[in-house]
C-alpha cells in the first residue's frame, strides 16, 4: 500500500492544503504548531476510522474556527495493484459523508466501506488496533504501550495479536458447558413428568369403536326419513303450484273484462267526435268564399303598408336634411366671427415675442461672461480645499506616528533592559555542565545496575559453594574444602554494598543539579525571545520614525502651496473667495435666462397654436358650403303627394276587410275540427276488432279455471302438512342424537392424539437429552485443551517479533544487548533489555533507551502483521540525546527498507539525507 496524495480544506489549522507523497521515505518537517499531526490525524479517519486526539470521531471537533464544513480526501495505491480515493465531509450538526472510489473504473462505494479498506490496506486482523498500535508511531505516544500496567498490556496485545479470541472461547465454552448440563437436567424432569401423565391409549381406542358403530345406524336412519320428507315436499309444491296458476287465471280473467269495458267506453267518445267533425265540415264549405277573399284584401293591404313605409322614410330623410342645413348655416356663422377673434390675438402675441428675444440676447451675453469668472473662482477653489483636507489627513498621520513611535521606542527600551538583566553566557555555561553531569548519572545508574548484578551473582555463588560441592561437576570440591567461602563472599557483598551507597549519593547529588536545568532553559528560551522581540520592535520603530518625518514633510509642502494659490488670485484667505462665488452666483440668478427663453418658446407656441386654428377654421367653412349644397339636391318633394294616394287606398281596403271578418273566424274555428275525421274512423274501426278478441281470451280463461278447480278438490293439503310436520320433528331427534355420538368420539380421538403426542415427546426429549449429554462431554475435553493455547500462540509470535526487534536495535544504537519480549504469567508482555550481566525492565529504561527499544519493536511488528508495508512515525527523536538521533537517522534506512512507503514526522532535520521526499510546513 502506498499513499499518494492529501487534500484537506478547512481542517484543523488548514484551510486548505494538498500533500503529495512518493514511494520510500517521506520526511514532513516543521515547527510545532504547522499542523503536521493534523495530516496524520486525517490519514488516519479516512483510511482506519480512527478518533480524533481528543477520543471523538463528530465532525464539529475537526472543524477550522469559524467553517461550518470540512472534507479530507486521500488517493492511495492498494495491496491489488489499482488506485483509489477516499472522501471524508464532516459538518457542524449533521451526520458525516464517506465515499470510496475505484480510479481506474470510476465506480463508487458508500456502503460496506471499513470492510473493504481491511482488504486493501492489507491488515491481517483487528484493523483499528493494529493502526493505532503498530503502523503509527504517535508523538509522545508509541512508548507508553510498553509501559502500562500488566493487566492493560495483556489486553491491548492480545487484541492485536488476535490470541484474545482464545481466553474468550475458554470462557464462552464454561458458559456453554453449564448450559448443556442445566438443559440437561431440565430435559429428564420433563420426560419424568410426562411418563408420569401418560394415559390407557386401548380403552379409549375401544370407546371410540363402540361411539363410531351407533353413528352409523343413526345416520342410515336419518336418510331413510330424508326421502320420506322429500316425496312430501314435492306433492305440497305441486299443490302450491296449482293454486299460484288458478290465481293467475282468476286476475288475467278481471282484466279481460275490464278492457273491454274500457274499449266500449273509448268507442262511444270516438262516435261522437267523428259526429262532430262532419258537421264542421258542411260550415267549412258553406264560408270558403268569403274567407278567401279576406286573404286577397290582406295581401293588398300588406303590400300597400310596405309602398308607405318606403315612402315614410323618404319623408323622415327630407326633414333631417332640411335640419342639418339650418345648422351648418349657424355653424359657418360662428366659425367666422371666432376666425376675427383669433387673428387679433396673433398679432399682439408677435409684438410681444420680438420685444422678449431682444432682451434674452442682452442677459445672454452677460451670463456668459460671469460664468468664465465664476468657473475659474470655482476651480481654485476646489484646489484650496483639497490642499486643506490633505493638510488635516497628514496632520493626523503625524500625530499618530508620533504616538506609536513614543509608544514602540519605550517597549524597545524596556525589552533591551530585561536582556541586559539575563547573563545568557552564564545560562549557557550552566547547562553545559547539567549535559554533563547527565551523560555522568548514565554512567553512575549503568555501574549501579553492574554492582546490583554483582551482589545477585556473589549471593548465588555463595549458596552453591558453601555446600562445598562443585556446581559443574556436582560433586565436593577440595579447593575451598578449607576456606572460609561464605564470610569472603559476605566481605565483597559490603565492599560492593559501600560502593552503591557512595553511587547513590553521587546520583542523588547529580539529580539535583539536573532539576536544576528546567529553569535554565526557561531562562534561555526567554532570553531568545526577549532579543527577537527587542530587534523586531527596533526595527519597526525606526520604520515608523522614517514614516513619521515624511509625513511632516507633505504636510509643509501642502501648506506652501496654498499660500501660492491665495497669492495668484490676490486673496487673503479662502472665505474671501467664497464670498465673491456666491455674490456671482447671485448675479446670474437674477438675470433669468433661463426663464426667459422659456417664456419665448412658449409665445412662439401660441403662435403656432392660432395660425394651425385660423387654417382649420377656413376649412371647416368650406366644407360647410359644400355640405349645405349637397343637402338640397337630396331633397325630394315629389314624394310627399304619392304618400297620401297609398295612406287613402289603405283605409278603403281595411273598411272592407272588416265586413268579412266574421265569416273568417268562424272558418278558422271549424278547420280544426274537420281535419282529424277520417283518423277517428279507423280508430273506431281498430277498437271493434279488439273487443271482438278479448271476448275470445275471456272464454278460454274461464275454461282453464272450471279445470283448475276440479284439480284443487280432489287433493288434501292439511294431512300432507301435518305428515311432513312429523317427519321433520323426528329428523331433529336423530340429529341432535348423532351431535352427542359425534361429540363423544371427537373427544375420544382428542384424548388419541394427546396420548400419541406425549409418546412422541417423550422420545423427543429421550433424544435430545442424549445429544446434549455428548456435546457437554465434548465441551469439557475441548476447555482442558484450549485453556494454555492463547499464551503458547503469543509465545511463538513474540520470539519472530524479539529476533527483528534485537537486529533493529542494534542497527539503531550499535549496542549489543538483546530485546526479550515475555508473555509468561507473571510478565504479561513485558519488554527487557537483556545484556552479558542484567535483564532491565522497560519503565526502568532512559528515555532514549525506551524511544530506540520502541521504535525497533515497532518495526519488527509492522513487518509481521501487516501486508501494508507501510509505517508512519511521529516525531521519533524525542528523548534521544544528539549522537542517538545520527545513528537512529543513519540505519532508520535499513530498519525502513522493507517498506513500500514511510512516513516520519518531525522538527529535527537530522534525516533530511535519508529522505527521498520532503514536505515544509
């Protein structure tokens, strides 16, 4: 696996920034505070779902101040060979956005996506862990691992080396054990309990024979009485059959009658109708005459009214024309006096104008020439007043300037006082001497450790030797037969004891100088401040000086060129110009220039106006004229005498048409009647042979009925009733006698099938408590075994990991001593540092000693349980004194070799030559 490129936009410290990563060592360098860790950070969300430093995972701990979004997204090469890209966006208040990306196919994952990182990141197991405990190496961090409690290193370590699963199965399984013997148990008291219960299955099997044979009988019974009620039923619906048939024939038969009664009385109306038709008739021929010639006259006199309604209008159009006439005479009239009026107006107007225009030329040449005056005065102006502000503006400056200056040249004074304070060679001095003094407590501690050692090593050789038995040949040595083995022994125990006393007390003298040192290193990082601050702040005071007399030089320079503009203009001051713009706007407004010439464009306006008005106005007077003839050849007088003729002609025609009135309406009246009379005599002639057939029907019907009453007489309803009434009350003793016999074997076969299924349950439970007595048996045998297997497992592992971590540790310091990594019962994956003489405990190591064992470890474990080949370390150098940095740095390399890709973050430039990449923050 092989990262290839970080983008992260509002997070953390950045705003936005993009690193890009290359195969073998990747050195990211920068002071503290450059956010370097909030890169590893981000590495580690996206690709292992990592917390945060502060232990959460939510979006709003990421976030830049003020941003209420942030993303991280990261392109790397996975374990198959094909590239891919993972994108993390978090957010102030809602959930976090996780996509995966194939590169090659553009395809998009946004479930399942942890398990699909474990296969491309190439972890072997327990995918979080493994990460946060092998693959990176945090600052300030990766050493504490090995230094917690035994308790807290067995579960971390068993976690990562998967072994934890074995101490769970050993668990799991007593649980399991103690169930299957309770299942047990609890499975051959209810197969007691049901033995216990279980019934006669023969008696009840005989009862329900017995119950089964009596249903039989009672059900032939029961069919045998079925048929005698059937055959009854049927003769009882044919009787009612009869009867509905009778019914029917008796009301078809009232209705015949009644028909024919309706057809006599329908045939009496029509006679008379038809009488009355014939007798209209006679009066329709004795009136013809004179009804048609009352519609002779009536076409006369319509075709006479329609002659005077042409005529009429002819009239009514002379009379307007005669009207229209009168009125375009008056018009013509008043169109000429308004014609004088107008012309009188237009010639005052034009005295009027010519008077204006003079004046407008006059006041014209006036404005002009204030206006050149006035500009000119305004333009000096404008310029005096800019001088002015920029004279207050470089007034201000100064004044400012002045301040700061005071301001920043005081702090200078007072910083370079606090430094003179600090001896800074002195400071230096005394921690030269602290280095010393630490490199001489290693030493004391080692030699402690070696006299420790010694008294271990006399103590043991006192034991075997005062037996006076050689513990090679286990047998009586005869060379210190004779001595005194045991008081020599004792006397090199007190010298050595004497020497550590003497060694303590040096160490206990050294540390005390040591504590010392914190606060000469205060003082040195103070003083190094101290003179960055005095520097800047000298330089930025004598900065703001130089500004401060270039303002004061602006400000002169603007003061003497207003006093030269005052001087052009013969001014004493700038009021005195003010005054005299105004007095010259005051001139122009009291000419009126403006106003005038609009006044004249407004009489060269009217002007127009009334000379448009007089040429309408002779228009209009003409087509008066025009109008006035065309009217009188219109009108037509001929045509008043011919409208008198046809008025008298009309009367005469209407007295006529009034005399035959009568005898018109008289035929009207009698036309109505007369027209349907060859209608009603077919319908007469219809209603005869309809009555002539129902008289048929009515004898037929009442044929039928004699019939059907003889039927009726010979036939007994009532005793067919009362037999079927007998039959039905014993069908329902028989049934609710075959309910009872129905109900007992029902319950016999209930208490059948009971007694079957308890059997069956009973060799159920035989069966299972059989199989859970072999898998209790199994899964105590399977604990004997399991129980030892997780340590033996972690044994193995921790021999590879040793074997590795010894060579890198060697390469790292150039020493000899051999790591031994232990998880017996009492160690619990503790760590020794193991040389000719000594086995020292980890916590019980210096500190570089711990960072060089840590990383040496770490390497050996990166390369054992990862297929990544991949490692991140976070500022390694820490506690590593200067000489342990150059050969960590120098075999860093060799330790790193193996690996696709590492990258190491840190301050220190000491492996900038083993860098294949750099990235400055």
């Amino acid at each position: 696996m092989r990262i290839k490129k970080v983008q992260l936009k509002n997070y953390r410290s950045h705003s936005e920034i993009e690193v890009e990563f290359s195969r073998g060592i990747n050195l990211i360098l920068g002071r503290n505070g450059k956010g370097k860790s909030s890169i590893l950070e981000a590495i580690g969300l996206a690709l292992f779902h990592i917390k945060d430093r502060t232990g959460k995972s939510t979006g709003k701990t990421f976030l830049k101040y003020g941003e209420k979004e942030c993303s991280i997204l990261v392109e790397f090469l996975a374990n198959d060979g094909r590239e891919y890209s993972i994108f993390h966006q978090y957010f102030e208040k809602k959930g976090k956005i996780m996509i995966l990306k194939d590169l090659s196919t553009e395809l998009e994952y946004r479930d399942g996506i942890e398990e699909k990182l474990e296969d491309l990141c190439g972890i072997k197991s327990e995918y979080r862990d493994v990460y946060e405990n092998v693959i990176v190496a945090k600052q300030n961090e990766f050493i504490n691992i090995f230094k917690e409690t035994p308790e807290n290193r067995a579960k971390i370590f068993n976690k990562i080396f998967h072994t934890e699963i074995y101490a769970n199965l050993f668990s799991n399984l007593k649980g399991l054990s103690e169930q299957y013997q309770k299942e047990k148990e609890e499975l051959e008291t209810a197969e007691r309990v049901l033995s216990a219960t279980l019934g006669n299955r023969k008696e009840s099997f005989a009862a329900c024979r017995e119950e089964e044979k009596a249903f039989i009988l009672w059900t032939r019974r029961k069919e045998e009485e079925l048929q005698k009620k059937r055959k009854l039923t049927k003769e009882l619906e044919e009787w009612e059959k009869i009867e509905k048939e009778y019914e029917v024939i008796n009301s078809s038969l009232s209705l015949q009658k009644t028909q024919i009664e309706q057809n006599k009385k329908e045939f009496l109306q029509h006679l008379s109708e038809a009488k009355r038709a014939k007798k209209a008739r006679c009066l329709l021929e004795e009136h013809q005459s004179s009804y048609d010639e009352y519609t002779n006259l009536e076409k006369q006199i319509q075709e006479k009214k329609k002659e005077q309604e042409v005529l009429q209008k002819i009239r009514e159009e002379n009379r307007r024309l005669k009207v229209e006439n009168e009125k375009l005479e008056l018009l013509r009239e008043k169109n000429r006096k308004e014609e004088e009026i107008l012309q009188g107006e237009h010639s005052e107007y034009g005295i009027q104008l010519l008077s204006l225009q003079k004046k407008i030329r006059e006041n014209r040449k006036s404005k002009e020439e204030i206006t050149l005056i006035l500009s000119d005065l305004q333009q000096s102006r404008k310029e005096m007043e800019a001088s002015k502000e920029k004279q207050k503006e470089w007034e201000k400056e100064s004044v400012l300037l002045q301040k700061q200056v005071f301001l920043e040249e005081k702090h200078w004074k007072e910083k370079t006082e606090r430094i003179s304070n600090l001896d800074i060679e002195s400071i230096q001095s005394s921690l030269e001497q602290i280095q010393a003094a630490k490199i001489k407590l290693q030493g004391k501690r080692e030699k402690l450790v070696v006299y420790q050692q010694n008294i271990e090593d006399y103590q043991t050789a006192m034991e075997t030797l005062k037996q006076k038995v050689c513990p090679f040949l286990k047998e009586t040595c005869e060379n210190v037969k004779n001595l005194e083995v045991e008081s020599y022994f004792r006397e090199e125990m007190n010298k050595t004891k004497i020497e550590m006393e003497k060694l303590s007390k040096e160490i206990a003298t050294l540390q005390k100088e040591l504590e010392q040192e914190q606060s000469y290193r205060k003082q040195e990082v103070s003083y190094k401040l101290l003179k960055e601050e005095a520097d800047s702040l000298e330089k930025t005071f004598l900065y703001h000086r130089g500004l401060w007399k270039e303002v004061q030089l602006h400000l002169e320079r603007e003061q003497r060129h207003l006093e030269r503009l005052l001087l052009v203009h013969k001014f004493s001051n700038l009021e005195e110009i003010q005054q005299k713009i105004r007095a010259l706007e005051d001139s122009l407004l009291v000419l009126k220039v403006e106003e005038k010439e609009k006044e004249a464009e407004e009489f060269n306006k009217k002007i127009f106006t009334l000379e448009n008005r007089i040429q309408n106005l002779e228009k209009e007077r003409t087509y008066f004229i025009e109008k006035r003839k065309e009217n009188e050849s219109k009108i037509q007088e001929e045509k008043e005498e011919c409208w008198k003729t046809i008025s008298e002609e009309i009367e005469t025609l209407e007295e006529k048409r009034k005399h035959l009135q009568a005898s018109y309406q008289i035929y009207l009246e009698n036309k109505k009647l007369a027209l349907p009379l060859e209608e009603i005599k077919e319908k007469i002639y219809a209603l005869c042979l309809e009555r002539k057939e129902r008289r048929k029907v009515q004898k037929s019907l009442e044929k039928q009925k004699e019939h059907l009453e003889t039927r009726l007489r010979k036939n007994d309803k009532t005793a067919c009733k009362e037999n079927l009434a007998e039959v039905e009350k014993f069908l329902l003793q028989i049934n609710k006698r075959l309910g009872e016999i129905g109900q007992k074997i029902k319950h016999h076969k209930q208490e059948l099938e009971c007694l079957k299924a308890q059997e069956e349950k009973i060799k159920e439970l035989a069966g299972k408590r059989n199989k859970i007595e072999k898998k209790w048996k199994k899964a105590e045998n399977i604990r004997k075994n399991i129980k030892e297997m997780g340590t033996e497992v972690s044994k193995n592992m921790l021999a590879h990991i040793s074997e590795g971590a010894t060579i890198n540790f060697h390469k790292i310091t150039g020493r000899s001593e051999k790591i031994c990594w232990s998880n017996e019962d009492n160690d619990k994956y503790q760590v020794y540092l193991s040389g000719a003489n000594q086995k020292i405990e980890y916590h019980l190591l210096s500190g570089g000693e711990q960072v060089s064992v840590a990383i040496a470890i770490r390497g050996s474990m990166a390369q054992y349980f990862s297929n990544s080949r991949f490692m991140i370390l976070d500022e390694p150098t820490n506690n590593l004194d200067l000489e342990k940095r150059k050969l960590l740095a120098e075999y860093m390399g060799e330790i790193l070799h193996h690996l696709e890709q590492s990258i190491i973050v840190t301050h220190d430039d000491t492996f900038r030559e083993m860098a294949e990449k750099i990235i400055e923050l």
